[in-house]
C-alpha cells in the first residue's frame, strides 16, 4: 500500500507475509510538525490489506520514548550498547527509569544488574546507555536473554511501542553477523506463486526443501515471475540448493538490477560461450551455491536479492 501525508506520498509498505501475523506495525511517519494532519492509505496494488489501528501522538510535543529495537544480540564480556530514543517531540524536559530484569539469563552471571534514571533535556533525541554483560562459562553453543524495560516516564511524556528488550548473550561466531541463515522458509524469503515446499525432506536444512517448476504453472505470464525474493541487512548474501540433471537456469537481482554470472558467484551453465546461472548439473548435488552478491567490508544498508526462473 502507498501512505500519504498531506498529499505527499511518504512510502510504499509491502505487507505481503508467508505466514498472518496480527498486531505488526506496518509503517510509521517520521516526526512531523505539530498540528492538523491528514494520512491516506492507497490499496496501490489490488491485493488484500488490513488495519488493526492507527495511532495518534498529540501530547503537546512532549514525544515518547522507546528502544531502537525489541531485540540486540551481544558478545559476552561485552557491554550491551542499549539505544533509547525520543521521538514524536522532544519540546522540555523529561525522565525516565531504565531497569533489566532476568530473563533465561540472570544478573552476576550473564549480566550486571542495572537501574539508572535517564534524563532528556529540550530537544534531546536519543541516549545509549552501557549495560554489562558477563564472560559465563558453559557450552560454545550457550546463548542467554534478560530483558531491559522503559519505566515511569514524567512530564507528560510516554512510553512507545518498544518497552522492552531483550538481549541476548552468547560467543562472538553465535551473532547473527557471524552465522549463514539457511532454512529456506524462514519468514524473510518471499515466494511468488508456483513453488512447492517440503518440510519433512531429511536430505536437506532443518528438514525443509522449496522447488518450482514451468511444468507446474500452466499461465504464461505466470512462468515469467516464478521467483523468490529475500530482503536482507548483512555484507552479502548466498543462496544454495540441489544442481540435478532435470534443473534450469535462473536470473539472479539484486535492488532490481540483474546480476551477470562471473566466477565464484554460483553454480553456472554454458550456452555458446556465455555462462548463466543454473541449477543444472550432471548428477545430483546438495548443498551447491546458486548465486551471492559480492561481499563488503561494510555493513549493507537494506537490499533485496531475487532469483527468478529462466525458459530454456
């Protein structure tokens, strides 16, 4: 759906999921000027949309305050950096108490305990308090939470839709940096209709297996967009799967635009002199990779990656 604001167009929301889910936030306007307002949602597309609610924050500019995010993975031994942000207006002063609280994880063993008042001054926006964490011993594998809370905001200020966090401890290669995400029906990867999924497969990751094919889909348009499409934040991404004997090729993008196949960027086949992308192979082989975008030494800002079906 498209949002407006004022008759500015502000964004487009996907709320397309693999599974319903209740109660998300959908999208949130960045701070506006105080004052009358006027917000239209536009069914862009034609497919099913839904609203729960729409909130309205009209507290005199004193804004509310909430964590950056619900969840931060943290290296043990290393202090959680916990973001608490003001947003919706900053107009005076304001406090408010920040505490942790066990969680599978508790304080003088994963955590040093924590309860500090923080303090906002006139058009303060956003604050990062230090809470340590502990070296724990236990398995490689080990990874513990406690939560941190937003309490008692004064001065008419609130608290926002993130009150809570939690923060997870574990070994620096359990991060979500450090670790490949590889079940193929993980909530982020998008897939168009045609695709097929398995989830008792024992040959493959998690016991789940995803497969399409131009036999299945009899629409002809329909054959030109059997792809999946994963959003993602990271240095870059690889996609793997099975090269079999009955496979094709693929077309592989990335924020729209294709990416021509080159050594070391996936499984391919030739085609007078040219190379594709292909999930063809000889024999059957699990595990192989189907493409990946080229790595950085930085972190990505938000990128979406699609692999589309290619006739042959």
């Amino acid at each position: 759906m498209d949002v407006y604001v004022d008759g500015q167009k502000l964004a487009t929301v996907n709320t397309q999921s693999p599974s319903r889910k209740r109660s998300q936030k959908v999208y949130e306007t960045p701070d506006l000027a105080a004052g009358s307002h006027t917000l239209t949602l536009v069914n862009s597309k034609g497919d099913a949309i839904a609203t729960e609610g729409i909130y309205a924050l009209n507290n005199q500019e004193k804004g509310l305050f909430e964590f950056a995010q619900p969840t931060l993975a943290v290296k043990k031994g290393d202090p959680a950096q916990v973001v608490v942000k003001r947003k919706g207006g900053s107009k005076g002063s304001a406090s408010l108490k920040l505490i942790t609280e066990p969680g599978t994880g508790v304080h003088g063993k994963v955590y040093k305990d924590t309860n500090v008042t923080l303090e906002f001054a006139d058009g303060e926006t956003e604050k990062t308090v230090q809470v340590p964490t502990l070296n724990f011993a236990g398995k490689a594998t080990d990874v513990y939470d406690f939560k941190v809370k937003l309490l008692h905001p004064d001065q008419g200020s609130l608290v926002g839709f993130i009150p809570e966090l939690t923060v997870q401890v574990m070994n620096e290669d359990q991060l979500p940096e450090n670790r490949k995400e590889v079940d193929d029906q993980d909530p982020k990867l998008h897939y168009s209709e045609g695709w097929h999924h398995e989830t008792d497969n024992p040959n493959f990751s998690n016991g789940t297996e995803s497969w399409s094919s131009f036999n299945q889909v009899t629409d002809e348009e329909g054959k030109k967009h059997i792809e999946v499409t994963i959003t993602f934040k990271g240095t870059g991404v690889e996609v793997r799967g099975v090269v079999d004997p009955s496979h094709g090729l693929y077309s592989v993008t990335l924020d729209g635009k294709e990416i021509a196949f080159e050594e070391g960027r996936g499984h391919d086949y030739e085609i007078e002199g040219d190379h594709y992308f292909s999930g063809y192979g000889d024999q059957r082989k699990l595990d192989q990779s189907f493409g990946q975008s080229a790595r950085s030494s930085k972190r990505l800002p938000p990128a979406t990656l699609a692999l589309r079906s290619s006739p042959q």
